[in-house]
C-alpha cells in the first residue's frame, strides 16, 4: 500500500512539473515562440486603420420591457 501510495505521489509530482515548465515549455506555452515574429512572410502588408467616427455607437440596445402588475 505505502508502494502504490510513493508511486502516485511520485507521478504527480512528475506531472506537477511538467505543467509549471521544470521539465522544458509548459503545455500552456505551446505555440508562443516570439521567434515566430521574426519569420513572418509578409508582415507589411497589415495595415490597421483608425475609426472613422468614434461618437457613434456600435448597437444600440433593445428597449427595456415595461414592468407592470402581472
């Protein structure tokens, strides 16, 4: 019993630092290289643009349902 309860702990422990990135890149980092920046094909064809008019709003709500007696 004290062997199977050392080797869970021991795996969680294993799988603890995988998680936190001891044991190299952490699953949640995958994909997050800033080298990836470096490479990029054609970054200059982007453009972003400024808003047109900011003073309008985007949607304007529904109107709120009138609260009377049932």
């Amino acid at each position: 019993m004290r062997f199977l309860f050392l080797l869970i702990l021991i795996a969680n422990l294993i799988v603890l630092g995988y998680g936190q990135g001891f044991l190299g890149n952490p699953p949640s980092e995958q994909g997050r290289d800033a080298r990836m920046l470096l490479t990029q094909k054609n970054p200059e064809s982007i453009k972003l643009g400024t808003p047109s008019d900011g003073a309008q709003p985007a949607a304007s709500a529904p109107p709120a349902a009138p609260k009377g007696k049932p």
